[in-house]
C-alpha cells in the first residue's frame, strides 16, 4: 500500500444542465386515478430540491465526465460512481468501462482501493431526477492518489463541471 493523497470538491447542480436544449419533462406524475390515490400520494415522501436533471441527462453528465477523467488519467484510473436507483434507461458505453465501477454505496470501495490504485476518483452525487427522489442536487468529487502533485489535473477535471451548471457549494 502507498501513501494516499487526497483532493476533494463538494458542488450544487444550479440550474439545468443543458439550458439551451429541449428536455423531456422533468416533472412527471404518476398515474392518479381516485381520490385515494391522491391521498396517497401526497403522502409519499418528497425532497424539497427542485428538479433540474432527468435520466438521460444525468448520465450525459456522468459520461462526460468519465470520458474527461480517462483523458486527463490515461490507463492509471479507477474511477467510482455512486449511482441510485431505478436508472431510468441504458447505461453509456463510458460507464460500462473496466475501469469504472458503479454502485450505491461508494465507501466501502473507497476503503479498499484508495493508496491500491495510482488514481481512484469517486463521483458521488445526489441529483434529484424524478419527483420522489430523495437528494439535494450536491456533487461530491474525490481524487484519492498515489501521487502527491495531483492538483493540477483535479482542476482541469473541475473545470468541465461548469459546463454542466454544476457550482462550487
């Protein structure tokens, strides 16, 4: 085991992350029918974040930026994304690599691979893609590395979030 560098970002989604492109409603309702099923679900938990992403913009995102972190960390990357469920739709290609592995809870593979790899870097937010997700619209970008002059490429990664609307909290 290596010693371990850590660098890490904590952002917001501000607003929609495409702007200036059609999306598909982001604010979809199910099927209600009776008054029951009214009552029912009003009651259903709800965040109190507003929509600003849907699936398939999601993962756009998170294709993008795997797709950014292979090219700043060529064949020395395992990159963590902490996905939540349902995924709405199929997965890219980008997410699919050897080197990426997705998951619900990212902690453990933290504890295992951190200071095992040259370069682990988790990528872990909390969009809220649908009505009764529970999120608050944070990102979580972590960098865990072998190599202690790191800085300057996590900054050239963080630079993509911007493009997204994705802010530093």
């Amino acid at each position: 085991m290596h010693r371990c560098y850590t660098l890490q970002y904590n952002g917001k989604l501000r607003g929609t992350p495409f702007p200036h492109k059609p999306s598909a409603a982001l604010a979809r309702c199910m099927p209600l029918t009776s008054d029951n099923d009214f009552e029912v679900f009003a009651r259903l938990p709800n965040s109190q974040a507003p929509i600003l992403v849907n699936f398939i913009e999601h993962y756009q995102i998170l294709d993008a930026l795997v797709l950014r972190a292979n090219e700043i960390w060529p064949n020395e990357l395992t990159i963590l994304v902490r996905l939540s469920m349902p995924g709405g739709m199929r997965l890219p290609k980008s997410l699919l690599a050897s080197n990426v592995l997705l998951m619900q809870d990212v902690q453990p593979e933290i504890k295992k691979l951190s200071g095992c790899v040259s370069h682990l870097l988790v990528i872990d937010d909390d969009f809220i893609r649908y009505q009764l997700e529970q999120g608050n619209n944070d990102m979580t970008v972590q960098l865990f590395s072998t190599q202690a002059d790191q800085d300057g490429n996590f900054a050239l990664f963080l630079s993509e979030l911007t493009q997204f609307n994705i802010g530093e909290k």
